[in-house]
C-alpha cells in the first residue's frame, strides 16, 4: 500500500511539472517585455486566464559555462521569489574613521568610510517550476525564469 501511494504521489509531482513548451515560450516572451521583472525581481502576470507569481534570476553572461550560469540564474530568481512573498530584513552598519599621524614635521590625514549592508529573509516556497532562460537583447545578461500559479 505504502508502494502504490508513493507511486502516485511521485506521479502527481512529475505531471504537474510538464509543462508545454508553448507556454514556457509565452512566459518568457511575457517576461521579457516586462521591464520592471526582467531587471532582476519579482511580480504577478497573467496569462491564460490564470495569475502566477514569476521570479528572474540576472546572471552576467562570463566565461563560465552555461550549465553554472542557469545554477546561478535559478538560485537568483528562487531568492527573488521569496523577497517578493516575505519581505526581507535589511540592516546597514556605516563607519567613518578619521586618522591624523603627526611623525615630527610630517602631517598625515586619512580619511576611511565603509558601508556594510546585509540582507536577510527567510522563507520555503514549494511548487516553483523551472520555466527556462532567455538571453537579454544586448547579450550580456542570461535571465533564468521560475514561477508558480497563484490563486487570488
């Protein structure tokens, strides 16, 4: 019994992951006229009458081989993806340090600043499927795409 239900759970799984290669085209090419999404981010779009939540993931296009560009791009568009849900916390520490060395006649002054930003958020977000990647018009950029339907 434990068998047949694993079974159909791992067929359930399988076949909500099929999705036709017409409508990855269309999400991409969706993706791709929307400005705001395609820089990097997260947002709602609609397409067959059904809303889904869409995370692009930017990689620059460099000399690593495209198997670890569309790693990247998919971490990227997941952390997209979960900024977009749960809103993370950011945190910024600033320091400005002022040095003055006096050697006898000699006068030094040194100035430094830094600037640490840190962001954190947290969240598991089940059932985002892998929709593809496109290349970015001047070819500097490989968008990775992941969405998942949403029911408002």
């Amino acid at each position: 019994m434990k068998k047949i239900l694993l079974l159909l759970v791992f067929l359930g799984s399988v076949s909500a992951q099929n999705l036709s290669p017409d409508f990855k085209q269309s999400i991409l090419d969706v993706v791709s006229k929307d400005y705001a999404i395609n820089m990097g981010g997260a947002g709602l779009i609609e397409l067959d009458k059904k809303v889904f939540l869409v995370g692009v993931g930017r990689v620059p296009i460099t000399g690593q081989s495209e198997l670890v560009m569309k790693r990247l791009g998919k971490i990227k568009a997941q952390n997209e993806f979960i900024k977009y849900c749960k809103a993370p916390t950011i945190t910024t520490e600033k320091r400005f340090i002022l040095e003055e060395i006096i050697d006898g006649d000699e006068y030094e002054m040194k100035e430094t600043f830094y600037q640490y930003i840190a962001e954190n958020s947290v969240a598991f977000i089940r059932g985002t499927q892998d929709i593809g990647f496109f290349i970015d018009p001047y070819g500097e950029m490989l968008l990775y795409v992941v969405l998942k339907e949403v029911k408002l």
